[in-house]
C-alpha cells in the first residue's frame, strides 16, 4: 500500500511523481492535491506546492 507524504493516508488513489530537485519518488494524495497540501521531499527537503 502506498502512503501520502504529507498526510500519511493509506490508499490507492495516490500519484507518485519524482522530487524536482533530486528524483526521489515523492507520493501525494488526491486530497492532498486537490487542497495543495505542501509535499516535503524526505531525501533532500525539498518543499514544494
Ligand atoms: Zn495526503
Ligand atoms: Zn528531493
């Protein structure tokens, strides 16, 4: 299962896209997208939109 970055929720609806900045596999949720819950690369602590 995979889990949102930055709301931890569990599910299926979730896009997996790559950090800008170092290609880390970052996952989002639907929810989080559609609000714009800011993502935090773990990798290279990237903040983005
Ligand atoms: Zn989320
Ligand atoms: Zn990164």
């Amino acid at each position: 299962m995979v889990k949102c970055n930055s709301c931890n929720y569990e599910g299926t609806n979730i896009i997996v896209f790559e950090c800008p900045k170092c290609s880390e596999k970052i996952n989002r949720c639907n929810r989080c997208r559609k609000i714009s819950i800011e993502y935090k690369c773990e990798k290279c602590g990237f903040i983005g939109p």
